[in-house]
C-alpha cells in the first residue's frame, strides 16, 4: 500500500514539474511574442544591462589569464553629428533645383504718395521662398520617321530611289511602353513599395486607363529582356569576390504549376562584404529553401560566405567556408532575457550572455577604421580572450540550464555555432555579423507587406531582377529611377551592335547623371 502512494507522489510529482515547465515556456512565449509585437526591435543591451560588462570582463580576465590583467589600447572613433533642417527651403532642395520668380509690384495707379502726391520709388523687396509641387506628368511622343524619294531617278529610270530615316529600336516592339514609363513605374513599385493597383488607381484618378496588367506585362518583358543581361553579368562578378554575404526570406506566388498557392517559396540574396571595390547585390527567387539552389547559383565560388544558422549553408561545398552571425547568438540571449521581470534581468545568466555578445561589437567598432591586417592582428589580441572566456562560461552554463527554456535555447545555438562563429578570426576582411545581408534583404520584406505576394512565378523572378539592379544602384550611390531609364533607353541600341552590350550598362559605367544629389 505504501509503495503505491509512494508511487502515486512520484507520479504526480512529475506531473507537476512537466507543468510547470510548460507553464515557464508558455509565459516566455507570451513575453516574446510582445516584445515582437511592441518592443525595440534592436537586441542591444540597455544602460542597466549593460553594466554587466565591467562584470564579464573581469570574469574574462579570470578565465583568460587568472590573475593578470589584460592591457587594452583604446581607439578613438570619428564622431558623427545629425544634421538638423532649417527652415529655409534651399537647404532641402538639391544644388541645380530650378527657381520659378514671381514679382508682386503695386498696380501703377496706386503708387501715388497719400500724403504728398508724389511717384513711390521702389527702395527693397522681401523674399519668400516655398517648395512646390505637382503630381507625376503623362503625355504621348509621336517619333516620325520620313521617307525620301529621288525625283530625278524616277523621271529617268522609272524607279526613285527610296531612303528611309533610321528608326531607333523599340524597347517592347509593338507596345507603346517607354524606357522612361518602365522605370517609374519600377521605381514607385520597388523603391517606394506601391503597388500596381495603388498606381492603377492614382492614374485612373488623372484621366489615365493604364491596368495594372499592362504595367505587370511591362515590367516582366523589360526584366527578362534587357535587365536579365546585366544582372548575369554582375552575378559572374559577385562569383569572382572572395567574400559574401548570404540571406533569405519567404514569399508567397499564388498561380506556380504543381503548388498550392499557400506555400512557402523564398527570395535569396546574395552580396558583396565590405571589403569588395563595387558593391553588388543580387536576389533569386527559388520555389525551396533547399541548399542546393544556394550551390547553384554560387557555382565559380571559393571564399568566405556570411550567413545565418540556418544547416543548409553548411552542407555547401568545402570550397564554401561559412562564416556565423553574432548579430543572431546575441539576440537568442536577447530573448532570453526579455522574457525575465525587470528586477531579475540584471544579474541573470542571460545579461551576462548577451554582455559578452556586446563586448566584441564594441571591439569590433573600434577596429572599424583598421586595415584587414591590423584588425585581424587586434582581433586575435583582444577578442580571441573573450572568445575563449565566453566559452568556458557557455560550458558551465549548459550544465544548469533546462535545455527547453529560451536561455537553453541561446547556449545550444552558441555551442552548436561556435565553429562558424569563431570563423571570422581567420581573416582581416570578414566581418562579425551577416547583418549587412540583412540590411539589403530589407526592402523586399517591406515591399512584400505592400504588395503580399507575386501572382506568378514569373513574376516573381521579374521582382529579384529589378530588386537587384536597384539595390545594387543604391549601394555605388546611384538613383535607382534614373539608373534604370539609362539602361532602358540605351540597351536596345547597344545590343544592336555590341554582344556584350550588358558590361557598358554595368553601375561602375554610369554616367553622372545618374548619381544621387550632393
């Protein structure tokens, strides 16, 4: 009888536990899905964490050297100031902006002196200066082509000969599309994340009958004839680079054969570091996530690859070394920590976690003005010890964690990282985290909340092509709009000509007025 109580406590005692475990998980998911619904979306530490790092350094010094103290040269950043705007229009607009000068003078009959009769004199004038504006223009160019006829041959042979004036090449043959009506409608798509239907319904607005699948047609053509040239030929570029940076993010296409038009395909990306002469930026849609779309498309490859923890980077080939994301580690701890009351999140293992993330970012920044020979020889110095010390930590911590828990989940994915997250000691060039992947994989996911979804496959690889020039163009400083109404307008004719028309519309060749105003 004692034995089967015995055994009912035990039970029940592991009842218990099991529910309260659940309980803790379910009060931290609710914590976290707050924070994500109305916290900071930064994962730095606050002020009050933050004083944690005096603590984990000292705990590095115990670590890394016992009792000997480690010796730290500090070096100085370039400050930076937020440049206010005042009131005065010309300090808005840029150098060149044309001035419209309207004078309001006294009508003749009034400039009479009311007190003596005399002619008033003009003696100053007040300025006042606005900015305006007005909604898109649309107007139609007729090209008139002539035709010429020899009048003296036809009165002497019979036959005049004919000359005709050279037309220049359509960009869509037998569509009224221009270079300078598919790049605006690209730009206001894909740069300020306004739908097709939103600018059907603005032009509709203006007197302007132009469907959304006739501006969907325009783009797509555009895309697949000149931009895809352009686009191969960076991609044969960003090959040729030793280091890269790697993302990827969800998208839904409604009509592709053989899928449900709820599945998940993706838009990857892939970029140059910081250390590339010309940035470039390409997407590619891919129905999968799997990472042989990843190996395709960086077949010619061999360097350093930045990326998330997500396993299907890890399966590339050797020639691929991944580099991990510490942006990521220090936001599990992040996590962990935002799911604590206030007053405990001060001394807890996951402040103490995300102090040691925050340290090498801190380092990191003021090796930013270094050269790659000299980061790479202060790295070893100052943040291999905090390296080593943070593991011993994660070590010890592993031990007494519940492995389920948010904090559990922080040390496995440190742990489980840790050789591709100590990779970036092994060169000057390579950086801490992949968020510079992420920074370009942005503007997609915005245009995505607008627009939600591609309606075709089709569409979808149209989007990465255009995404990708105009990120690229971004990034050297150009105008998305007017970048791509130059490659518009001149690579019918180029391509007439020259085969490899697409090198001379590349961003490193654009011309000055495609650069974005001082």
């Amino acid at each position: 009888m004692e034995a089967k109580l015995a055994a009912r406590e035990q039970e029940q005692a592991q009842v218990i536990t099991s529910l309260t475990l659940q309980n803790e998980w379910l009060l931290e998911q609710l914590k976290l899905s707050r924070k994500k619904l109305f916290g900071r979306s930064s994962e730095q530490a606050e002020q009050m964490v933050m004083d944690q790092l005096s603590l984990t350094y000292n705990e590095l010094e115990a670590y890394a050297f016992g009792t000997k103290a480690a010796t730290e040269k500090q070096i100085t950043v370039k400050a930076h100031e937020r440049k206010r705007q005042s009131g005065n229009v010309l300090d808005v607009v840029p150098k060149g902006t044309p001035t419209e000068v309207v004078e309001h003078r006294l009508p003749e009959n009034e400039r009479i002196c009311s007190a003596c009769g005399s002619e008033l004199v003009e003696i100053g004038k007040e300025v006042r200066r606005t900015l305006q504006m007005k909604p898109a223009e649309f107007w139609v160019r007729e090209d008139v082509y002539y035709t010429y006829a020899c009048k003296n041959c036809e009165q002497e042979t019979g036959e005049a000969n004919i000359v005709k004036a050279a037309k220049e090449p359509s960009l869509l043959p037998g569509s009224f599309a221009s270079a300078e009506a598919v790049a605006y409608l690209a730009a206001q798509k894909f740069v300020m994340y306004s739908p097709l239907y939103r600018l059907e319904q603005e032009f509709n607005r203006q007197g302007l009958k132009l469907s959304r699948q006739t501006m969907a047609n325009w783009l797509l053509n555009s895309s697949e004839k000149w931009l895809q040239p352009v686009y191969d030929t960076l991609h044969e570029q960003l090959c040729r680079e030793t280091v890269l940076h790697a993302d990827e993010t969800t998208l839904q296409v409604l009509r592709e054969p053989g899928r449900s038009s709820t599945s998940k395909s993706y838009m990857w990306l892939y970029r140059t570091s910081g250390c590339a002469k010309q940035a470039i930026v390409l997407y590619e849609y891919q129905p999968t996530r799997k990472a042989e779309h990843a190996e395709r498309f960086l077949q010619g490859f061999s360097g350093w690859l930045h990326a998330d923890g997500y396993q299907g980077y890890h399966k590339l080939p050797e020639n691929i070394r991944v580099v991990g994301c510490w942006a990521h580690a220090r936001r599990k701890f992040d996590e962990a920590l935002q799911t604590l009351p206030k007053e405990m999140q001060k001394d807890s293992p996951a402040a103490i976690g995300e102090c040691y993330c925050s340290r090498l970012f801190k380092l990191e920044q003021a090796f930013a003005e270094l050269t790659p020979e000299e980061r790479y020889e202060k790295r070893l110095e100052q943040e291999k010890p905090v390296l080593d010390a943070l593991l011993s930590w994660t070590n010890e911590m592993q031990v007494k964690t519940v492995p389920k828990s948010t904090l559990g989940r922080a040390i496995h994915y440190l742990l489980e990282q840790w050789p591709y997250l100590t990779r970036y000691l092994e060169d000057g060039r390579l950086e801490l985290s992949n968020n510079r992947a992420e920074r370009s994989i942005k503007p997609f996911v915005m245009g995505r909340k607008n627009w939600l979804f591609a309606n075709t496959a089709g569409g979808a690889r149209a989007s990465s092509l255009i995404y990708s020039l105009i990120e690229t163009a971004k990034e050297n400083g150009l105008d998305p709009y007017r970048y791509l109404l130059w490659i518009l307008r001149n690579a019918p004719q180029l391509s007439e000509t020259d085969e490899a028309w697409a090198e001379k519309l590349l961003p490193a060749r654009a011309p000055k007025e495609c650069y974005m105003p001082q």
